[in-house]
C-alpha cells in the first residue's frame, strides 16, 4: 500500500540513480509514492548523498510509468520497499500520443511488407553494363558473390568490362550483345543465360535538348531504348523468374533519373521517358507481388561517366543551369546506392540528398515498405511542397531572366 506524503521520510540524492537513469531531462519529473520530484533525482528511505528540495504533488495514474523497482536483489540500497517511476508532463504527452498512433496504423497498412534480396549466389543480369553505372554494379554484385551477366550492343567493350571485373574482383562475368530495343533479340538473349535473380534495366540514351529544335529520331532512340527497351527486357525475363526452382525473393529494378522525379528544360523527351518507368514500376509491383518478384526504382542524378562530358557539352546552357543544382556522383556511388535498395526492396532508391527530397515529394500512391520512411512522407510531404514552389519561383525566374537577356 502507498505512504502518503506524511510518511515520507528523509529524501536524499543517489549516485547510484544517477547511472541507471542518465539522459533523463530536467523537463521531465520523477514520481514515488505521490511525491513529485523536480529538477533532481531523489530516492525515498536513507540514501546517503546531499540534501535537496522536495515538491510534494500527488500525480494523475494515467501519466504515471514504471521505471525501475530498486527493491531488486540487484539493487544495494537501504530500502527494500522503494519503487520509482517516471512520467512526462500531460503537454508533451498529447503530443507524442498522436505520433504514436500514426506510426502504429502505418505499421499497419504499408503495402509491400518488408524484405530482403540476397546476391550471394544469385544471376544478376545488368543491361548497359559495359560502362559507367552498369559497369559498376556488375563489378560491385560480383564482389559480393553474384553470378553476373552482362548486356550491351558493343562486343568490344563488353570484352573491356569484362576484363576490368576480372582484374578487380577476380572473377569472370558472362557478356552478351543485343540491342534493348529488339524484343526478338532481348528474348533470345535472356532464354541463352538461363533464369534471372535479379534484372537492373540499367540501359539509357540522353540528349538534351529543346523539343522544338531536336529531331524526332532522336526523340525515338530514347523511348525506345529508355522505356520500350525496358517493356522487352522485363516481358522476356518473367516467365523465368515466375518459374524458378529457388523460391526466395527476386528483384527487377528501373535505372530512372531525378529528370523522372521532375521534368526539367530541355529534357522533354527524356524525361517522358523516364517518367514512364515509373508508371510501369508501380502497376508491375502489383502484378507479380504474387510471385514474391519485387520492384525497385533508381533515381540517380547526373553522374560522371564516360558520356557525361561529351552530354554537356550539347546541353542548353538553361538545362545546365537548373539541372546543375542537383550536383554529380561517380557511378560507383550510384551503384552502392542502387545495390543497397536492390538488396532491401525499396520500391524508391534515391542516390543523394536532394533524390531523397524528391522521392518524398513526389511519393503520391507509390508503394511503401518501411512505416517509419512512410511515416516521414506524411509528415514532410506539405513542407516539401512548399519548397518544390520555391525552386519552380527560382527556375521560372532564371528562364526569364534568360529570355530577356536573349532579346
């Protein structure tokens, strides 16, 4: 039975309490007996230490929460019968309550559930791997033990590749050569490997340009490689990775851009391109989440490759000027990046800080696998609102001053 605050005897500081209970706030109260102890840590019944102020104040039950009870054999204390507790002011309670709720029913509702993607051992089949990002991730799944295949259109740089993956890893990757944007030939080439564990459509053709002024075999070339090259390799592939023998999860992913998180001047039809992945990436997951095949979409900035300077030296100088915000990775970045999400399922793989902004802006009816990155999209999602209006203020702005200049 508790003692009313009459039978409270000396109240004493305790060093010992001062361990069990470091990183306790001073704006938070510790509570025994119905006797309230602020700005100091105190026990109740002859602890031996300096002498310090009581406020008595009898405490609301609903507020109130077991920390630790020191009668414990473990405990050397004078007291048997001290049990102490801490609770927080009923303020900082209706704050934090509301988050709890929150987290908890998005724990509950985030569409796929969480999982994990094993490379060890596994076919991983990268397109456009015989440079840049492609080359990286072929040679970086090799390291953790994948068996690799590469896909390109050039012979003698798939050969380049595959020596520079033997000389760093020691191990050899299979090469082949077709074109994306030939489904006879993609079918073919996929039926001659064997079942994928893993498919990264990583293959992509860019040229930035003003949609007035570009020609449309170039506007071809790149939803044909970019989007329709993905269709085939994805359609060729199924049927393998629907019917594999090993039944543990299986991944496809979508080597997008942040030019697909946002259109930017000059990347018209690039952009419509990429943009495309994901509205096939978000109706794919649907149709073979059944077979534990899960889907992920990258978006990496500009990264330095070897076409990124002969890309820029063709750029308008306004898509320099707004795209260049965003800064460049290295394409063995991108590919670490890439791989991690890969391996974790993330249906969003952002490659940088500013992806990551982007990825939550613009996470509308995206799936979610992790409560807590679904808790932040809610919680951020208007602030970040407001901010995408002030970079279109600023993009806006410097066409404009760029129009003017031209007059």
């Amino acid at each position: 039975m508790a003692r009313s605050n009459n039978d409270i005897n000396v109240i004493e500081q305790s060093p010992i309490f001062d361990d069990i209970i470091d990183g306790v706030e001073p704006t938070q109260s510790l509570y025994a007996n119905g006797v309230q102890f602020k700005h100091g840590y105190y026990l109740v019944d002859g602890i031996y230490n300096e002498w310090s102020t009581l406020v008595q104040e009898y405490v609301p039950p609903f507020v109130v929460f077991i920390l630790f009870d020191l009668s414990a054999p473990s405990r050397t204390l004078h007291s048997r019968h001290t049990v102490l507790f801490v609770a927080m002011d009923l303020s900082l309670l209706t704050l934090l309550l509301p988050i709890l709720l929150l987290l908890i029913f998005l724990k509950l509702i985030v569409r796929p559930g969480p999982t994990k993607i094993p490379l060890k051992s596994r076919h991983v089949f990268i397109t456009g791997g015989s440079s840049g990002i492609g080359l990286s991730l072929a040679r970086q799944a090799a390291a953790e033990g994948a068996r690799v295949t590469i896909l390109a259109r050039d012979v003698t740089k798939l050969e380049q590749a595959k020596t520079s993956i033997r000389l760093s890893t020691g191990i050899d990757v299979g090469i082949i050569s077709a074109d994306v944007a030939d489904y006879e030939a993609v079918k073919r080439a996929i039926e001659s490997v064997g079942p994928i564990d893993v498919l990264v459509c990583n293959q992509g053709v860019f040229v930035a340009y003003e949609l007035e002024k570009q020609e449309m075999e170039e506007i071809r070339s790149m939803i044909d490689v970019n989007l329709v090259g993905t269709f085939n390799l994805v359609k060729a592939a199924l049927p393998g990775m629907k019917s594999r023998s090993d039944r543990r999860p299986v991944s496809i992913a979508f080597m997008s851009s942040q030019a697909g998180q946002v259109g930017i001047y000059g990347y018209t039809a690039y952009s419509a391109s990429k943009f495309g992945l994901r509205g096939l990436a978000e109706a794919l997951q649907q149709e073979v989440i059944a077979d534990d095949i899960h889907v992920s979409l990258i978006f990496p900035p500009d990264t330095d490759t070897p076409g990124f300077a002969e890309e820029n030296k063709k750029k308008p100088r306004l898509t320099s000027i707004i795209a260049g915000s965003s800064g460049v990775m290295q394409a063995d970045e991108v590919a670490k990046k890439a791989l991690d999400g890969i391996k974790s399922g993330s249906f969003f793989v952002p490659c940088n800080f500013e992806g990551f902004l982007l990825a939550i802006a613009t996470a509308g009816l995206s799936p979610q696998r992790s409560y807590l990155m679904a808790f932040v999209e809610v919680v951020f999602a208007g602030v970040l609102r407001i901010a995408g209006l002030c970079f279109q203020w600023t993009w806006y702005g410097s066409i404009e001053k760029w129009h003017k200049q031209k007059k």
